[in-house]
C-alpha cells in the first residue's frame, strides 16, 4: 500500500519537473521566451515565425499573460523579454524598455451603430457610466454595453491614462481578458462599446474618429490623433545574444515593413516630401 502512494507520489513529482526540464533544454538550444501584453502578443508571433522562417533551428516561444505579468516575468527571471503596451511604472524603472513599434487605441462600435465619431469628455462619461443610453447619441434608447480589459492590462492602463483622466471606468463594465475577446463581444452585440489595439480592428467592428479625427496612420504620425501608446519590450538587463538579435530584426526595415502592414506605425521618422526640381 504504501509502495503504491510512494509510485504515485514519483509518478506526479515527475510530471511536475518535466515541463520544467524540457523548458531548461529549450533554452540550452537557443530559445528565448517572450512574455506578456495580449496587444503585443500577436504581431510578437508574426516577427517570431518570420525570425525563425530565417533562422533555422532558432525558437522563439510567445505567451501572453498581460503587461504586467510579462514585467514581473522579466524581473523574476522566467523570461527573458517582456512584451508591454504601457511604459513602465516608477517601481519598474530599474528595468530596461526598448519601444519596437506605436499603437493606437481605437473605440470601437458594432458595424451597425449610426454613431461615427465622439469626443474624448463623451468618451468619459460613457465609461464611467456617467450616460447608459444611445439615445443620448442620436442612437436608439437601448442601454450601453460597456467593454473593458482587466486591472493589470497595458491597454487599459494606456486607455485611463490617455482617456479617462481622473475618471474611474464602472465596475458595470464586462471585463475580458485580450483584445481580441472585447472585439467578439462588440462583433456580437449591437449595443456594445469597448477599446482595443488599432492594429487589431477588423471589418466585424467600427472605429470611431475622436473629436472628429480618425485613428489612421497619416493622422498619428502627424500627431492629430493622440490617443497613442507604445509598444515596448523589457529586459532585465542590456539584451545579449538571441535576445538581442531577435530586438534588432524587429527594428530593421523588414522587422517595421511587417509592423506596418499589420497597422502599427512605425518608428522610423516621416519622410519629407520630395522637392520637385527647377526647370
């Protein structure tokens, strides 16, 4: 009897010490995990295949989690790159932020809401609950649906800062946990409002313009539209090998070509206009 408890205790030890043993030897080949911000998170895999697709034999493991969550696995050492969509806290400064790519924080709408465009103090009051109904908007008196990410999340973090001001959003709003959960929540309810990464709006869902200006690229880099945040990565310490080399493909020309085309903007300066020559 007690033989059996003390094979079964083996048994789950080494269930428990494998993941850990198998990630000791994916490191030992190379691999370097990156950890955190669900905003970041997709376009990190597009630049991890695209890396890998030019580097056989190299991994890059990606996992979500939050922004904080990746700033803590940094600081503990479980990963080796943080992905954050916010900059970092006071308490966070000892750690190092590279900004790889901006982003815009879009509020988005079912397709079929008439409205187009609010300013950033309606904005506010629709978060905090402050007015609860469309018709308030020239819209149908149907009870908004607030959408909002969780406490710890960059976007949400950004949203706050960038929008909200001293206003806290309701505790009435429905929390989810990614961008993408926020944007199926508007996708399927036509009284729905929420907020995500510009670079992951899509046809199912409405970004609306912000005090009559729309969240395009010519816009943020012109600096019209300001509801803007960075996309950064964070390091223990000064990034060495893979690491390093994996942080200076995304800011190469091909690295930001793939950014863009994914709806970021990139880090690179505006071009000035070419000067036609005199005849």
């Amino acid at each position: 009897m007690g033989k059996g408890r003390g094979s079964r205790w083996v048994h789950w030890l080494g269930l428990l010490i494998l993941p850990a043993l198998l990630s000791g030897c994916q490191r030992q080949q190379g691999g370097v995990s990156v950890v955190g911000s669900t905003s970041v998170e997709p376009f990190a895999e597009a630049l991890a295949e695209e890396y890998m697709s030019r580097h056989p034999g190299e991994k890059i493991f990606v996992q979500g989690g939050g922004s904080s969550a990746g700033i803590q696995a940094v600081r503990t050492g479980s990963a080796e790159i943080g992905m954050s969509s916010r900059n970092l806290m006071d308490s966070e400064k000892d750690l190092i932020a590279v900004p790889i790519i901006y982003d815009a924080i879009a509020v988005i709408v079912h397709r079929e809401n008439p409205l187009n465009d609010l300013t950033l103090d309606q904005i506010r009051k629709i978060f905090s609950a402050e007015i609860t109904r469309w018709v308030e908007w020239g819209g149908k008196n149907h009870p908004i649906t607030l959408v909002t990410r969780e406490e710890g999340s960059g976007t949400r973090e950004a949203f706050q800062k960038l929008i909200m001001g001293k206003r806290e959003i309701s505790l009435s709003a429905l929390v989810q946990d990614s961008n993408g959960a926020i944007r199926q929540v508007v996708t399927d309810d036509r009284n729905a409002i929420g907020y995500i990464s510009l670079g992951l709006v899509n046809d199912r869902v409405k970004a609306l313009k912000i005090g009559g200006i729309e969240a395009t690229v010519d816009n943020i880099q012109h600096q019209r539209y300001q509801v803007v945040r960075p996309f950064l990565f964070v390091f223990k310490s000064r990034p060495q090998g893979l690491a390093k080399d994996f942080l200076d493909h995304i800011l190469s020309p091909a690295g930001q070509k793939l950014l863009v085309q994914e709806g970021l903007i990139s880090m690179n300066p505006i071009p000035e206009p070419k000067k036609e020559a005199r005849r």
